[in-house]
C-alpha cells in the first residue's frame, strides 16, 4: 500500500514537473517536484526506500526527458537513500531542518547530475551555481509547505469526521 | 526472506543501485574515440581478466614444459647431440669437398695454362723416413708415368718422380736435400741452380756475387735440367748475401706448402733432350 502510494505521489509529481518544464532558470529547473517527492519519501520510509523511489523515479524522469538514461536515475538514488539515512539518524521533522535537507539534496543531486554530465563530455553548464541555489531555495519552500500539507490533511480530515460525528 | 535481508542492508542495494546505474549510463555514453563507454569498459575489465588467465595458463604451461614436461627430453637430447655431431662431419666432409673441387679447379686452370700434357694425381701418402722428402701419389707407370717427370702445383713446382710404380709413384719434393732444379731470377733473368737443404727451404747455388740480386725476386724453373719445363714458379728470394767465394748465398722460400699437398700435375711432356726415340722402349 505503501509502495502504490510513493508511486502515486511520483507519478503525480511527474505530471506537475512537466507542467512546469517552462518555469526555468538559467537552463536549470526552477523546481524538481519529483526530487522533493523523492526525500519525502525516504524521510518517512527510510534509506532503502528513498534509494528504490530514487531510483523509480529518476529512472522515469530520465526516459521522459534526459538523453542519456540513469544520469537522474543515479543522482536521485543517491540523494533518497542519504536523505532517508539522515533521517534516520537525526530528528528532521521542522520546517528549517526538512529546508536544509532539501537544499542539501538538490545541491547533492545536481553535483552528481551536473558532474556526471560534464565529466562524460555530455553537455556543459556554464555558471550553474546560481542556477542551482534558485533551484535549492525554490524545492525548499515548495517542499516545506507541501511536507506540511500532506502531514495536516489527514489530521484535518480526521478532525472534520470527528466534529461531524459529535454534530450529531 | 530475501527481499526483508536486503533491506537490512541498505549498503549492498545501494552499491547494487549505483552499479545499475553506471552500466546504464555507461551504455549509451560512447567514449571520444567513438566506442560505446560500456563496451570500453567491459572490453577492458574483461581484457583483464583474460590477461591474468593466459598469465595463469601461460604459468601452468611453462610449469609444465618446464619440469613435468621434460621425460623425454634426456633422449631427445641425446638424439641431437648425436644429430649435431653427425652434421658436423658432414659439414667437415663437405668443407673438405669444397677445397678439393678449388684445388681441381686450380689444377685444371694450371694445365690449361702450362699447355703441357699432364695428369692429375692425388697425394696417398708422405715418406716414410724423416730425412727423405718425398710424397706417394695415386699415379704410376699404367697411367704413363715415368722417371724424372715433373710435379707441379698451382702455386709452384713440387718436385719429380723418382720411383713410378704400376699404379702409385714416388715423388721427391723439391726441399728434399737431393733434390735440384735449374732456376732463374724472373726479374733479372740471371741463372743458377735451386737445390733441396732439407729443412723445408731451398738455396739458390752459382749465382754470381756481380748479378743483380733482391730480396723478394721471383725464382722461377729456367729449364735446361731436362725435367722442370720452363717458367714455373720455385720461391721467392728470402735471403741474400755475399759468399765466400764469388757466388752469392741465396735463401729461396717455396712458393708451395709442402706439408699441405693434396692434389699435383705430373707434367708427361719430356723434355725434347730426354724424349725416348720412335721404336725404343
């Protein structure tokens, strides 16, 4: 049940990004939806599944738009299993550290993104430093807000059903 | 059960994840020389691979050729010593037939140049006797030899027979210290007598003190014994000096090695004065 739903959510993150694909800074993303999917998951699963939706879901994002398949796929696996590890390891459940942490992983993710293409001779990024700190503090915010949302609406909903229920 | 031990392990399905994703990658990633990375890669790991393999192989064969291979190796190379030996008294016989062809080929260029009616003949044996330098030779009187024919070599006169048999003669080499022949200095045409010492080298006799004598001048025959046709090559002069009386001392070293002979022409011209008459025995 647990795996449909991190699908779900990656796929529904998919359909957003692409959305999105105009929203863009500088050649980079201004947002990658699926990457805070991505350490959403591993900060409530764990490593091992931050690693699997990492891999699901860069693989996916790869054969959507990337040229070269496994470059996202490798990146985000990386920062799911690292993101799900800290969360194992520390207490992340504030809106500043759930900020820093996506802001380490989007920089995690495009140094290795990035890296492994400039390093293949792939493709260049001319000045992406800017490019990727916009991206950070953009996945940040939306990440932070939408950790929120998705940690209050059951609680919302269950409080609703609740005065509902004493209503009568 | 396996998929809840994977997940104990995080570690291993993360290196298993980066390994899926690097041979992905590596796939379609071609590298600058045109070559797929996988393909790059593969071919250079696996090339490894095989290189320490064939080390390996290459390893348990030198092992084996070297120590456990080599029973039979005593008897092979016994074998070929025995080939090798038998190769080199063929290389000898062979060398040996070589300079016996050249010493032919010599012998046929000297008659041809003599333009005198000669035989060849091989040397059988040496004397007998240390103060008699004569040789044997497979020629005798059945093949028309006689008396006080002359021998000669391509390098000079050898001598004369002195004993023709029926089918081997007795040669006296021309150092013999009986021996003698009639000689002239080629250079400055003066004449004399060249006779045997015995030690291997010839003395020029009843050469004026007042003729022209150098170290170095050619001592040819001049022919008026009777048994050495003109013009062929005794020695040249080694030593010159003045004697007690009025004829020089001369030392003639012999164009001819005397200890190396092998083949000779038996010169069967006569001389004209020693030519037998019609009808005489």
């Amino acid at each position: 049940m647990r795996s449909a739903v991190a699908l779900a959510a990656i796929f529904v993150a998919l359909a957003l990004q692409t959305t999105l694909a105009g929203l863009v800074i500088r050649g980079t993303a201004a947002l990658d939806l699926v990457l805070i999917v991505v350490v959403y998951i591993a900060l409530k699963s764990g490593p091992v599944t931050g690693l699997l939706a990492g891999t699901v879901a860069g693989l996916i994002q790869d054969a959507l738009s990337n040229p070269i398949l496994g470059i996202g796929g490798l990146a985000k696996t990386m920062v799911g299993f690292l993101a799900g590890l800290l969360a194992t390891q520390f207490i992340l459940n504030g809106p500043l550290p759930r900020f820093v942490l996506i802001v380490m992983a989007t920089a995690l993710h495009a140094a290795i993104f990035m890296g492994l293409y400039v390093l293949l001779d792939l493709r260049q990024f001319p000045d992406p430093i800017p490019a990727v700190v916009g991206q950070a503090i953009g996945n940040g915010f939306v990440g932070v807000v939408g950790f929120q949302l998705l940690e209050w609406i059951p609680g919302f909903v269950d409080r609703r059903r609740a005065g509902r229920f004493l209503k009568r | 059960m396996a998929i809840a031990d994977i997940r104990q392990r995080p570690g291993v399905l993360l290196g298993a994840a980066i390994l899926l994703h690097v041979v992905l990658i590596s796939a379609q990633v071609n590298t600058k020389s045109g070559l797929p990375l996988l393909q790059v890669i593969t071919f250079g790991s696996f090339s490894e691979v095989q290189r320490g393999m064939m080390a390996v192989v290459g390893g348990t064969r030198g092992l084996w050729s070297g120590y456990i291979g080599l029973q039979n190796v005593q008897a092979e190379n016994n074998a070929l010593k025995q080939e090798v030996q038998s190769l080199q008294i063929r290389l000898q016989e062979e060398r040996a037939e070589a300079q016996r062809t050249d010493n032919l080929r010599q012998l046929l260029e000297l008659r041809e140049r003599a333009g005198l009616d000669t035989t060849a003949a091989e040397v059988i044996a040496a004397a007998a006797s240390p103060e008699f330098r004569t040789v044997t030779i497979d020629k005798g009187s059945s093949h028309g030899l006689q008396s006080d024919m002359a021998v000669i070599s391509p390098a000079g006169v050898v001598g004369r027979v002195i004993l023709p048999g029926r089918r081997a003669s007795k040669v006296q080499l021309l150092v013999d210290r009986n021996a003698a022949a009639g000689a002239l200095i080629e250079r400055t045409r003066v004449q004399g007598v060249v006779i045997g010492f015995g030690d291997g080298s010839l003395r020029m006799q009843y050469v004026p003190n007042t003729a022209d004598v150098k170290t170095g001048d050619l001592v040819v025959t001049s022919g008026i014994d009777g048994i050495y046709p003109k013009g062929f090559v005794i020695g040249t002069i080694d030593n010159v000096s003045r004697g007690v009386g009025q004829y020089h001392e001369i030392t003639v070293r012999p164009t001819v090695d005397f200890s190396r002979l092998e083949e000779v022409l038996v010169v069967k011209t006569l001389p004209a004065s020693r030519t037998l008459p019609e009808g005489s025995e």
